[in-house]
C-alpha cells in the first residue's frame, strides 16, 4: 500500500509542478503581448505626432498653406490628443476553458474476482476460484469482475489443478465471450507452450508462458504504458505484451480461456 501511495504521490507532485509552470508560461504570455500593445500604441502615436510636426514645421517655412489647412492639422493634433488621453480600453479576461484541470483521486474496489464464463468452468469461493468441468466445449473464457482503464495493478495466481492449455492476459470489455476468446480482436496474452502469444487474436509466435500446476504467476495490467507482463515466481520468467488501444479498447478486463477438466485457478490478490 505504501508503494502505491508513493507512486500515486508522485503524479500528484508532477501534476502540480506541470499546472505552475503552465500558468507562470501563460502569464509570461500574456504579461508580454499586455507591452507588445501598449507599447505599439504609444510608438504608433508617436509617429503620427511626428508626421504632424514636420507638415506644421515645413508649411511654416515655406508658408505655402491656408486657413483650410490650419483647420486640417488642428483637426488631426485634436484627434492625436484625444487618441492619447483616451486610448483604446484594454482588459485582461480568463478563458472559459479552465487552463489546467482539476485533479481527483479515484478509489476503486481493489479486489478481483472471476465474474463470467462461456461455458463449462463454475466458480468457487465468492468468485476467488474458477474449476473447469466436463463439457462438450474444447475450451472456455472466464473473465474478472475488475474494469482498468489507469494506472496498473498486479494480480496474483495460483494453478491449483491444470490439464491442457491456460490462457493469461486481458481482453476489452466491449468485446463478446465466446468459446474460442483467444482468437478475439481485443484478445492479448500468452498460452503454455512453445509459440502461443496472442496479439489481437492472432498467434504471433514466441515463447508462451512456463507455469505448471502449483506454481504462482503474477499478472501486471499496466494501463499507462498499455502493456502486460507475466512472471511465473517459480522459474522467475517474465513475459510482456504491448497493447494497441485501437484494438483493445478500454476497459480492459482479465481474460482465461481454459481447456480441460479439472483445471482449477485460484486469485490470491
């Protein structure tokens, strides 16, 4: 629970030092474009009061103008000063869109459970166990209760009984249970065995997972670097898997498919 904290301490550290410096880059911004204008305004003025002054200076020397353009410049040096005195109304607003938005904090029921099946396997245990049974179906999917969409979370097994392939991974919620879930779109995980990863349904190849029965695998959903990660504690191996969200959309959910009588999975965390 401590590393959790920390590790959620943290986003919090990074989301308040990232939101100071968006707004002191913003003020910045605005602080220079406020000069950029005033500034700009009295120079333009300047130059029309210059301009002014040399048409005033040169008709005086030349005295070659009329009583047409005294009312001229008279008529440009009032506007001049009333454009001086009172300048254009400037105003600082806020957006209607917030500049940063507000952080929260989440809290999830942190337990999973097996919650559905396709078919033959039943659970045990308030939802801790699933055992597959004898049945005319050559596999079955079994999905957890849990939905991750953030950050990630470690969940622990234990292969009481196994006979045939085990699959381990995550699969997208939206996506129907069916016998074959492996072959699924949204399917990412890995069978025992030589050359069983799945990727979006397809084998890809690859190492498959090593565990046996009694041994402990340690499943990382890890939504902010879409990725899962496999580690059987016994041989210390680990697996890992990319995700593509367009093809497993969030939620993801934990995904087995199971193959033979008496199979038995247990969650231990």
């Amino acid at each position: 629970m401590k590393v959790l904290q920390d590790e959620l301490m943290k986003k919090i550290d990074i989301w308040e030092h990232e939101s100071i410096a968006r707004i002191k880059r913003v003020a910045e911004e605005t602080r220079n474009e406020l000069v950029q204008h005033t500034t700009g305004h009295l120079a333009h003025k300047k130059l029309k009061l210059d301009k002014l002054t040399n048409e005033l200076h040169q008709g005086r020397q030349n005295i070659d103008f009329v009583e047409t353009d005294l009312r001229e410049w008279m008529d440009k040096l009032n506007q001049l000063k009333e454009e001086i005195i009172n300048p254009a109304k400037v105003a600082v607003r806020e957006a209607c869109v917030p500049l940063i938005t507000k952080i929260h904090v989440d809290v999830f029921d942190t337990y999973e459970l097996f919650e559905r099946t396709s078919g033959k396997a039943i659970f045990e245990d308030s939802g801790k166990v699933v055992v597959v049974q004898d049945g005319p179906e050559n596999y079955t999917e079994v999905r957890g209760k849990g939905e991750y969409t953030t950050g990630h979370r470690t969940l622990c097994f234990k292969i009481e009984k196994l006979n045939g392939w085990s699959l381990f991974g995550i699969i997208s919620k939206s996506t129907p249970l069916q016998e074959h879930s492996y072959s699924s779109s949204s399917c990412y995980g890995w069978y025992n065995g030589d050359h069983f990863v799945y990727r979006n349904g397809q084998n890809v190849g690859g190492q498959g997972h090593d565990a046996v029965e009694n041994d402990t695998i340690n499943l990382v959903i890890d939504c902010d670097q879409r990725l899962i990660r496999l580690t059987n504690e016994r041989t210390n191996r680990t697996l890992e898997l990319l995700v593509d969200l367009d093809k497993c959309q969030f939620p993801w959910q934990l995904h087995l498919n199971l193959n033979l009588a008496p199979t038995r999975i247990r969650i231990l965390s």
